[in-house]
C-alpha cells in the first residue's frame, strides 16, 4: 500500500495511478479532514464479486466446507476437472 499526502498525491498522480493500475497498489491517500483509498478498477470490482459471493448461502458454506477440508483428502491439481 503506498501512503501519500494529498499535495504529494496531486504532484505525483499520473505515476501514482499508473502504479495503481499496473500493479494493483492501494494508495491510502490522507488529509486534514480524513483519509481516501484508491483502488484499480480491477480490484474494485472482486471486492464487489466477493461481496456479492458472500451473500449466497450456499456458495458461503461451500466456500466454508473447503476451508474446513483436510488437505489429504483434497484432490490433487492434475484430478481436477475444469
């Protein structure tokens, strides 16, 4: 996560939202009154994805399951059907 004041911010925006969106870097942005978070585009909307994942019960408690799941009895990658 890059940190940088407002004034750095504007002096430096294009490099800093270059970073931002090549590299996915969140930049945290402060000011007097507060902070801001800078997020690429493509970060923002797995956020959106998760949140919206998250909310359906029943891909909640797959998720879940596979969590709780022993590694032994997982398949290995080459068992895997895509």
């Amino acid at each position: 996560m890059i940190t940088t004041s407002v004034t750095n911010f504007r002096k430096n925006i294009y490099n800093i939202l270059s970073q931002t969106i090549k590299f996915n870097e969140v930049v945290n942005i402060n000011t007097k009154d507060g902070n801001a978070i800078i997020l690429s585009e493509e970060d923002y909307n797995g956020l959106l994805e998760t949140l919206y994942l998250s909310n359906i019960p029943e891909v909640k408690n797959s998720i879940v399951e596979g969590l709780n799941t022993p590694i032994e009895e997982c398949l290995e990658e080459d068992e895997v059907e895509w």
